[in-house]
C-alpha cells in the first residue's frame, strides 16, 4: 500500500513567518493529494488539495506544491498567524492495506505553533 | 447544518462490554469511513463503505465491525472493547474516491 512520510513532527515559528511542511509518498499512482488542518479537540477539515495533473495550487495564503518525478508535495502557509495553530496532515491516494480501493493514506502529522 | 453527525460525542464504557457508535450524513456521499485516532497520531483507517461494498483494512481487529444499513447511517460496533481501544473515533465521507472527505466530530471512548 501507498506509505506516506511528513516532516517535521513538530514546526514552530513566528507570527507573519512563513511556514513550509513537507511529505513523500511511495505510490507513483497515487493522484490525489489532500492536506487537512485539525484544531486541537476538532475534526480534520480540508483546507486545500491538489491532482497530479497540477504542480501548484494557490488559495490565499494557503499553497501546495507538487513534484511527481520526486513524489513529494509541501504544503506553504505565508503571513502565519496564531489561529494557524493546529495539526496538519497530508495525505496521499495510493491503495489500501487490503491492496483493494483507492483510499486515501495520511501523514503522521505536524504541529504547528504561531507564537504571537 | 450539520453534514456529518456522530453519536454520542462521548462514551464510557467498561472493559469487555459491547459499544456502538453511529455516524450518519445528510451530503449523500458514496463513501463512508471509519477512523480510530489516537492522541497525537494519525486518524487510522479501519473499515469504509463504497455503496454497501464493505472494505476491511488489513490490520484492523476482528473486534470491530461495521454495520452501514442505508445512505445516511453507519455504525461501528466494537464488540469486547480493551483498554487499548481508548480513542477518539472519526466517521467521514466522500462523494467519491478522489475527492476530500467530510468529517464528522467524533466520538471519544473511555474504557475503564
């Protein structure tokens, strides 16, 4: 099945910093790439996504990259501010356990801290 | 407004004794997954439903089981519930495969 790895685990910056997380995947199948944001105690909520057909993808202040020939894609916050704390994670649609459905594989996630 | 419901939001149950959780949804999604996320972790994929096609992951324990009797509902019986088992449980759906998937708020089980 599809393996996905996020980097860091753990991101601190300063307010009006930019922030940058990373993540690989091992299936060169995989076509679609969704990132979520879970706010501490709340559920993950689709903030921004991306297809292999697209290299970027731009929603204010909110983008992600992909590079298909490396599989890795990033996700880049600009302007950070404190309500920008949270968990992101990545995921990668690659095959399940099962090795049936396309289903999508997520990160292990990155904290993210905006200090005032 | 709300798309994906989860009840209850929490539960306390005692070690052994079965618990069911239940997620429905008013988008009329295809697919319905349910997830165990355990503190500081990644939601973890258990089961899903494409339609009624039930999709079992491979590592998931034959101590869950999933029910999905209509569109709307979904449920998550956890048949002799461990310690171990203590976790946040997300329900969430998808229109398709491909596409983002809707999260309920989920359902956090104490097992004492």
């Amino acid at each position: 099945g599809e393996n996905v790895e996020q980097h860091p685990s753990t991101l601190s910056v300063q307010e009006g910093d930019s922030a940058v997380i990373k993540c690989t995947y091992s299936d060169s199948a995989s076509n679609y790439f969704p990132w979520y944001k879970q706010e501490l105690g709340k559920r993950p909520q689709l903030i921004i996504d991306i297809r292999s057909n697209v290299g970027e993808k731009k929603d204010q202040r909110i983008a992600v990259t992909l590079n298909k020939t490396a599989k890795h894609f990033s996700l880049h916050i600009t302007e950070t501010q404190p309500e920008d704390s949270a968990v992101y994670f990545c995921a990668a649609k690659g095959r399940g356990a099962s090795g049936g459905s396309y289903i999508p594989t997520f990160g292990r996630g990155t904290s993210l801290i905006v200090h005032p | 407004d709300a798309m994906v419901i989860q009840n209850p939001r929490y539960q306390v149950t005692q070690f052994g004794k079965p618990v069911t959780l239940s997620c429905s949804q008013t988008l009329n999604h295809n697919v319905m997954y349910w997830y165990q996320q355990k503190s500081s972790q990644a939601p973890k994929l258990l089961f899903h439903y494409y339609d009624k096609d039930f999709n079992n992951e491979a590592d998931t324990p034959d101590n869950f089981q999933s029910r999905r009797p209509n569109t709307s509902f979904c449920f998550l019986d956890i048949r002799s519930p461990g310690l171990g088992d203590a976790a946040m449980y997300l329900c969430a759906t998808s229109r398709d495969y491909g596409v983002g998937q809707f999260f309920g708020p989920g359902t956090r089980l104490t097992v004492l």
